[in-house]
C-alpha cells in the first residue's frame, strides 16, 4: 500500500518552514534579523567570542573603584558599528567577607577612546548592584546591556564601586560581547 507523503498537513508544514527560511534570510539581509524563533521564543544574542570577554577584577572595598582594560570595538572617528551586538556583564557570587551585609558593589559601563580606560565616560550607571544581606553575601548577577545608537567610543569597559568594607579582590566579573 502506498502512501501519499504530500498530505495538506504535510504541505502547510513544509510551507510553514520555508516561509520561516525565507523570513530569516529577508532579516538578515536588511539587517533586522533578532534570532530564530523557536517555539515562538526569540533566540537572539547568544553567540560569545571569547577574545571579545575581559575579566575585571573586584575592588578592596575601601571605596575603590577599579576600571578593566577595554574591548576594543572598532570603532574609529568616524566610523559606524557595524555588528549587532549587546553587552553582557557577569558579577560573581560574593559571600559575607567580600560583601559585608548592607554594603553594595555598583556597576557601570564605561566608555573610552584608548585601550586603557584612560580618561573613561560613563555609559551607564547602576546596570547591577550588589548588596550584602543575611551573613550570606550576595549571589551573582548577569545583564545584558544594548548601547546607545550614538555610542562612540572605540574602547568599553566596566567600572565597579564598593562600599568602605568587603574585599571582593578574590572574585572577577567579566564583561563580553553577544551577537
């Protein structure tokens, strides 16, 4: 007995796929593409190039502030970005010695023309915060930050701020780029 694989359930389904194909290349090619969608979720930003991740060490908690080195992104006078990307900040989990109860650790996105972070410009402030609470510490965080459109630094970085107590300088947070 043969059967006829073209069913109209079959047909609607392989329409289906490549109305989605040809949708995806349209995007990509206008440059609007935001993912694949899957199950009707966006998949989005979550290709990671690990020469494009800094690891950025915690400050002493004195009121330190430390700057990593920038990611280079490119970017040059007058120059446009290219890439679609988002900025992903990782804080680590800290425990009650690195971060006292009621004491905080801010993060903020700089912005700088040399690789450095010399003469840095805030960005964004506040994109996590850290606070100590019941003797346990803080656990991590994870932000995924768009730039602006007018962004026009070649170089950025993270700034982080603590409280006069702590002493995170045994954890690293990173800061990478996502396509």
């Amino acid at each position: 007995m043969k059967t006829n694989l073209l069913t109209k359930r079959n047909f609607l389904r392989i329409f289906a796929l490549v109305a989605a194909v040809c949708l995806t290349i349209y995007e990509v090619q206008s440059g609007s593409f935001t993912g694949i969608p899957i199950a009707g979720i966006g998949v989005g930003y979550k290709l990671a190039d690990a020469l494009l991740t800094v690891t950025h060490a915690l400050p002493d908690g004195a009121a330190a502030t430390t700057s990593a080195a920038g990611i280079d992104l490119g970017l040059r006078a007058d120059a446009q970005m290219l890439a679609d990307f988002q900025i992903n900040i990782v804080a680590p989990d800290l425990n009650v010695t690195e971060l006292p109860n009621a004491k905080t650790l801010v993060y903020a996105l700089m912005g700088s023309a040399s690789s450095n972070m010399g003469t840095p410009t805030l960005i964004a402030d506040n994109l996590i915060v850290q606070t100590g609470a019941g003797g346990i510490g803080d656990l991590g965080s994870e932000i995924d930050y768009k730039l602006p459109d007018d962004f026009a630094f070649q170089y950025i970085g993270l700034r982080t701020t603590g409280d006069a107590a702590g002493d995170a300088t045994t954890a690293d947070a990173t800061i990478s780029l996502k396509f």
